[in-house]
C-alpha cells in the first residue's frame, strides 16, 4: 500500500509540474520541464527585433518593458524533434485566442543565438545553432486581458531541442494594444495581403460614435509606407452595429475615411490610399469587436 501510495505521489507531482500555466498551455509531450517560475508584478524587456552591436555592446534593435505577472518555462524536448516542431507546437497553442504578431525571425535572420541565450532569456542551454532557431512576441486577448508571449526554440550543436516560452500577463493600466514595427506589417502584406489594423476602438452610441486610433500604430504604418514608396493599400472599414446594413457600410466607410486622413495628415500621399466599407458583410474575424479596419496590400500596375 505505502508503494502504491508513493508512486501516486510522484505521478501527481510530475503533473503537476506538467500543469498549465497562463493562458492554458500545455508543454510539449513528454519533455522535461527544466525551469518554471512565476514572479508577480514585475518588469519584463520584449524584444521586438534583432540584437546590434553597438560600442561593444549587443543590444536588441527595438524593445519595449511592460509590468505584470510573469510565467517562465524552459523546455528540453525528446530526441528525434526539430527546432520548428516545437516551435509550431506552442505556437498553435497560442492561436486559439485573439492573436496579433508583433515580430518574428526564422533562423539565420535572427541573427547569433548566443544573444537570445545570453542577453535576453538568460538561460545557457538556448545557446544553439543560428540555423535551427525559431523566435516570435505575440499580443493575445483573453478575457478582457492582454498578455505578451515570447517564444524561441532552439537545437545546439548536440541535437538537443530547447524551447523557452515566457508569458507577460499585463497590468491593467499597461493592458493596452502595442503597435507592431514596420518589418513585421510589412511581413504580414507580403505574406498574407493584410493585417488588420490594432488597436481600433469604437465608442458611443450608433449615431454619436468617436473611433481611436492608437498613435503609435498609425506611426507604424506610417513607417512602412514611407519606406515602401510603390505601395498602395486599402483601407476596409467593417461595423458590426445594431443597424441596417445601409448604416453599417455607412459608418465602416467612414472608418475607413478617418484612417485615411490620419495618414495624409502624417505625409502619405493620397493617391496611394483607397477606401472601402463592407458594414457586416465579412463576419470571419469580427470576435468580439464592433468594428475593425484592415489594410490590404493592392497589386503593383
């Protein structure tokens, strides 16, 4: 009976190191969890690009600290699985919620591994190789929360598989939509043709509305733009309101217009920015919000 008792001990704490932790996310099968920690209330540096080296020093070429309450797990996973397998394993996790990419790189571009290991997660067993490393910073929306999820994996040169996931549940008051950089919307138009623009917030009453758009997103795009000088794009307003359809085009319309003339204002040229209004014609990706505006990449002539 003491045998059968002990080993039911073990196989309840190896579950429950195994748990969940934010967000539901479970670990890969079978890999050994080598680190967890919770620290509440802290700060947290995202690393929202690649590392440069500059006077001697390697920093991250742009960055931003958020506060909340922290969740970190380092991973090794079973021979036989690869780098990408694990990074994709977390990464579907993650997409079963409302999720918005704020940077990704794909081995080599990621630059040395060393950095990732030594001057961002602090954990010598990511050191790998710069052609196996997955690394991505995702913004999700749960349960009128926002958290912040900072994937990498990682096979050093002995063909072990790392992963580290941390996960930022923001404070309320920093709980707000962070504006994607430049590379990554444009990643997002070549590769998908779109991306719906963050942030949008609707207030009000049907016929007395006020739409937000957050600065920082719109400098952003403004960005992109500036750089990709041959590009035009579409603005398309979509309004889930309680009126008819007539009212809904009408009022998607004019998100789509306030868009516009917030980037004319900031020096786009208007001739590149074409408007469209669809109402509530296109419900896929509405969740729970009212209203939403996508950019999308229009062909070259």
């Amino acid at each position: 009976m003491s045998v059968l008792i002990l080993m039911l001990g073990a196989l309840t704490a190896r579950a429950q190191s195994q748990s969940p932790g934010f967000l539901g996310i479970d670990n890969f099968p079978n890999a050994r969890e080598m680190v967890r920690e919770v620290k509440k209330d802290t700060r947290y540096n995202l690393v929202l690009g690649t590392f440069k080296k500059t006077g001697g020093t390697w920093t991250p070429d742009r960055e931003r600290r958020v506060r909340g309450d922290v969740q970190r797990r380092t991973l090794e996973l079973p021979d036989d699985f690869s780098a990408r397998e694990a990074y994709d394993f977390y990464l579907e996790q993650l997409e079963q919620y409302p999720l918005r990419e704020l940077f990704v790189c794909r081995e080599r571009e990621c630059g040395g591994s060393i950095n990732w290991a030594n001057n961002h997660f602090g954990v010598i067993q990511l050191y790998g190789l710069d052609q196996h490393q997955y690394y991505g910073v995702y913004e999700i929306a749960r349960d009128e929360a926002v958290y912040y999820a900072s994937l990498y994996a990682v096979r050093r040169g002995n063909r072990r598989v790392y992963v580290q996931l941390d996960l930022v549940k923001a404070a309320g008051n920093e709980a707000s939509a962070m504006a994607a950089n430049p590379e990554t919307l444009g990643s997002l138009l070549r590769d998908e043709g779109y991306f719906v623009f963050p942030g949008v917030e609707l207030t009000g009453s049907a016929q007395d509305w006020t739409l937000s758009l957050p600065e920082a997103h719109v400098e952003a795009l403004v960005a992109l733009l500036e750089r990709e000088g041959d590009w035009s794009v579409a603005l398309v307003g979509h309004d889930y309101g309680a009126g008819d359809l007539d009212q809904q085009r009408a009022d998607s319309l004019a998100y789509a217009k306030q868009l516009r003339a917030t980037l004319v204002e900031a020096g786009i040229d208007e001739d590149r920015l074409y408007v469209h209004g669809l109402g509530g014609l296109a419900p896929a990706g509405r969740g729970d919000r009212s209203a939403r505006i996508e950019v999308v990449l229009l062909p070259e002539d």
